[in-house]
C-alpha cells in the first residue's frame, strides 16, 4: 500500500498540466502552422454582414460545417456579392478563437465555384438593374442626326480618342468634338467616368455623348460594368452611345446605354453623316429637280408651239367667229329653253286655275243657284238661323236682293 502511494506522488511530479488559455493557444499555433493557408470548397449558409463590413458565414458541405470570418480589409474589392446558398472557393487561414476555443477560418480571398468571379459579378448586377428597369427599349431616345458638339469621355491618351477624331475630321469637318478625361481602367476609373458624364450634363453643350474606350480584357473593360457607370449613363438627359471596344461582348454600359457602337470608330461614324453621303444626296435631289424642271418647261414648249401654229393665232378674226358663234348658238339654246320652261309653267297654271274655278261658289251661282247671308254676314244654311222681322240678303250670278222676313215655314229635312 505504501509502494503505491509514493508511486501516484512520483507520476503526479511528472504530469504536464496546462490552462484552457494555454490549451486553446497551443492547438491554434499547431493548427497555424499546419495549415498556413489552404483552399476550402464549399457552399455558404448563415451569411452575415456586421456594421463593422466584417463578414460572417459557415461553409458547409454534405455532411460538416465550420465557421468562417472574412474581414473588412479583404473583401474591401470584391466584385460580386456574397449570399447564402452560392458554392465557393475559399483561401484562408485555419485558426481557433482562443476566447472560445471555436476553431474557424479565417478567409482572405474567395472565388465562386464553377464561374468567374467577374463573370458573376457582372450577371448579378445585370439582373438586378434589369429589374429595376435600366435597359428598357423604350425609354431610349434617338441620337441626332447632324449633332454640331459631340462630347467624348475617354481617356485622353488612348487610342479611342484617335480614332474618333480621324473619323470626323474625315467625314464631316463641321462637328466639334469636347474631350472629357477620364480614366478608363483600374482603380477609380468607374467613379471618373460617372463623375464626367454628370459634369458633361451639368454644362448641357453637347448634344449627345459617346463613352468608351479601346478593346481590352475583361479585367480591362470591367470599370463599363461598375454600377456608378451604369445609373449614371441612366440618369443623363443628353443621349449616350458606349462605344467599348470589343465587338462581341456587352457591357452593363452597352445596355443600359441609348445606342451601342462596338468600336469608338464606329460610333463616330454613327454622330456625324458622312460628307460625300451628303453631298450624294443633294447631287440625287439636284438631279430630280432639274429633271423635273426640264420636263415642265418641255410642256409649256410645246404647248406654245401648238397655240403659235392654230388658226385662232394665225387669224384672230377667224377665232373672234367662232367665239361669236358659239355665243349665238348658246343664247339660242337658252331662249329655247327659257320658252319651254314657260310653256311647262303656263300649263300648270291653267290645269290649276280650272280645279279651282270648279270649286269656286260663283260657278254654282252661274247653274242658277243663290246663296243668303243673315244680318251679320253669315251664310244662312238653315230656318233657324233668322228670324220673322229680321233682314237678309241673296246673292244671283249677277245682283242681289235684300228682303224682310214676315214668315218662316219649317220643311222636313232632307
């Protein structure tokens, strides 16, 4: 039994004995110097974003999860948003928070899966301002024909200013180009470009814009997709064409944009008509003109040439007879119309006077008839109408009588 105590006091001398902070502190430089860095694929889950901008999220696969801190100062360029549910490509560092003893990763940069993350990055955005309407067709005005102030925004030293200006001092010398520099690629050059198309609108002398620059790689033509760039060229009033340089791609500039050009050469040609163009057609509507103009002259030619060989020309007394004649011929056609139409009238007129004579109470009186009026005027039709010592008098056809009544005899009534 004594044997046994002294050998648990010699194993106790013996023992490693640590701290939970020792501990913690111990497993996360084995952990760190393990796994400096690494790469992690997964998909993210309980993504969140602290008001400090530092980054928090799990990165999970079908069976594990571990927890994951992605600070401010890295994820300070990122290109396309972070959401749950998106599978990325993780480098970061693999660490234990001591004050929990939480191991986690702490991450450094990430990549989407399957997917560029410019490629990504420039979906996200398109779909987000297609929603909100940016690229309605219409909601795009024209560009002017003939505009006599171009403004250009570009940068001053490349080749797509060039390029424009070798196009119209070519085509047509009387469109003045207005340079606004800016930069066109790396860091800051989105927010110049939208800052110069607010300047350009501020100043309202151009007539319509063309933004741009030469062709590039993605990377190159990525400050076209930054969304600064995009609600600018949408909230300008002057009309804007993106000229990008590249022929079969499409930025988020293009599209929101009035008119897209693939190059900057084409979107000067595009602004100013071209000079021979012009001057073709004016030759063309010159030509129809004068084409037209011979063609009337001809007609009144020829036409004098019939009249200066007439007769009428040749011997106006001959042409005097026969205007007299046709004058004679026209009054005899309407005295005879005239007599006819008096003739059609005077029938009437007799047809109607012989109804009416029929009617008339004085062709009865001519068949022997009288007719009697009482003392007031009035017909008198029947015995008790007058009276005995009343007055009255009767009509003939020719005369009348005026007679006292001494009697009034009443007959049957027929």
């Amino acid at each position: 039994m004594r044997i046994q105590e002294e050998n648990l006091l010699k194993g106790s001398e013996s023992r490693k004995i640590y701290t939970v902070s020792q501990l913690n502190r111990q497993a996360r430089m084995l952990l760190e110097s393990r796994f400096p860095t690494v790469w992690v694929e997964g998909e993210i889950s309980n993504f969140k974003r602290h008001t400090s901008g530092h980054i928090y999220l799990t990165l999970k696969d079908e069976a594990s999860q571990i927890q994951a801190a992605f600070f401010n100062q890295y994820h300070r360029g990122l290109k396309f948003e972070l959401k749950d549910g998106l599978k990325v490509l993780a480098f970061c560092r693999v660490s234990i928070y001591e004050a929990r003893g939480q191991y986690q990763l702490y991450v450094e940069r990430i990549e989407p899966q399957g997917v560029g993350a410019l490629q990504l990055a420039f979906q996200q955005l398109k779909e987000r301002l297609e929603k909100e309407g940016l690229f309605l067709q219409e909601r795009k005005r024209p560009i002017p024909p003939f505009p006599k102030i171009v403004g250009v925004i570009t940068s001053p030293t490349g080749a797509a200013i060039h390029d424009i200006l070798n196009v119209v001092n070519r085509r047509f010398c009387g469109t003045h180009i207005q340079l606004y520099p800016a930069k066109v690629q790396g860091e800051g050059a989105a927010d110049e470009i939208a800052a110069a198309l607010r300047v350009m609108n501020e100043r309202s002398e151009a007539e319509v814009l063309i933004v741009g620059r030469g062709g590039g790689s993605l990377e190159d033509l990525w400050a076209f997709n930054e969304e600064a760039v995009a609600r600018a060229v949408f909230a300008s009033r002057i009309p804007v064409i993106s000229a990008v340089g590249h022929e079969t791609d499409w930025t988020i500039c293009d599209l929101v944009a009035d008119l897209r050009a693939p190059t900057p050469s084409a979107a000067a040609e595009l602004v100013v008509s071209s000079r021979l163009e012009l001057e073709a057609r004016l030759q063309r509507s010159g030509e129809r003109i004068q084409f037209a103009a011979n063609n009337m002259l001809e007609n009144f030619r020829s036409r004098l040439e019939n009249l200066i060989s007439s007769a009428g020309f040749k011997e106006p007394q001959y042409l005097l007879e026969q205007f007299l004649s046709r004058v004679d011929e026209a009054g005899r056609h309407m005295e005879e119309r005239f007599k006819n139409f008096m003739n059609s009238k005077e029938q009437i007129f007799q047809g109607l006077t012989g109804r009416l004579n029929a009617l008339s109470p004085l062709a009865i009186l001519e068949r022997g008839y009288s007719v009697s009026f009482d003392e007031h005027g009035k017909i008198v039709k029947k015995t008790g109408q007058v009276s005995v010592g009343s007055s009255m008098r009767t009509r003939f056809r020719k005369g009348s009588v005026l007679s006292k009544i001494t009697a009034i005899q009443e007959d049957e009534e027929i």
